[in-house]
C-alpha cells in the first residue's frame, strides 16, 4: 500500500476526532441543540464540496447521470449525516474517547463484513486469520478503553 494513502486515512480518522469535538461545542454554543449543529457542519461542508466541484467542472454530465441512480446508492448522505448527528449527541454524554473508540470497533467490524462478502457492491477482498486477529486486538483495545478502570478496580478489591 502506497504510505501516502495510508498518512491520508490517519489524518481522515484525526479530522473525525477534530470534528466531533468541534461540533460538539458548537452544539453546546447554542443551546445543546445537536440536530442544528449536525446541520451547520453539513452546510459548511456543502458550501466546501460545491466550491470544489465547480472548480472541476463537469457538473452537467454527473448531474444528469445521478437520475439513473438505483435510490440506495444515495444513503450516503443520510448515514453522513447520522454519523455527524451522533458524535455530536454522543460525545458530550460518553465522551469523546469511548464515542471515537467504539465508531472505529464498528468501522472496523462493518468493514471487515463489507470486504469478505463483497457487500454494497464493493470488491470481495477475503477477510484473513491475521486480521481477524486484528480485530480482536482492537475489540480488546476498546473494551479496555471504555472499561479498564471499572476492571482494575475489581481485581484490586
């Protein structure tokens, strides 16, 4: 794998972090209204994606592609935006760890079943022994995150 794609998924997960945490204060800026500020980082996000999308240009033959789209290769977009919608609710009740923590087990989970069976029409990349291995590390990695210290706590008792 070319390292530079690797670097740019860090960052990606940093920037998910970052915007949890930003989003979040925003929401509690106005009044904990999570649902608005879901919305304003959609719409900062829109205005973003619009500018950059025009600087490309064709924006006539994509737009008159997507009529032809099946109506589920569009829940993108909705799962964007409960994604956006739950880090905000979520981080100040879980915090901002045990949220990011658990959304990479479930990444990390859904990912594995995406590329094994080939699911949403994605190539089918089999899921090996080593990185289910992997996984499990991370699960125990999660485990002990969001309940480590509930666990030392016991053993010491």
């Amino acid at each position: 794998m070319n390292l530079i794609f690797l670097l740019m998924a860090f960052c990606v997960g940093m920037a998910m972090s970052i915007q949890a945490a930003v989003n979040t204060q925003l929401a509690s800026s106005i009044g904990a209204n999570s649902v608005v500020a879901a919305f304003v980082s959609f719409a900062c996000g829109t205005i973003v994606l619009g500018g950059v999308a025009l600087s490309r240009g064709g924006l006539g033959p994509t737009f008159a592609a997507l009529a032809s789209q099946p109506a589920w290769k569009f829940a993108g977009g909705f799962l964007g935006a409960a994604f956006v919608f739950g880090t905000v609710f979520l981080a100040p009740r879980i915090g901002l760890l045990s949220l990011i923590v658990l959304v990479i087990a479930g990444q990390l989970l859904t990912s594995m079943a995406i590329d094994h069976f080939g699911l949403v029409n994605m190539a089918v990349r089999k899921v090996s022994g080593v990185r289910v291995a992997g996984a499990c590390i991370v699960a125990v990695g999660v485990a002990v995150t969001i309940f480590g210290e509930r666990i030392v706590a016991a053993i010491t008792r």
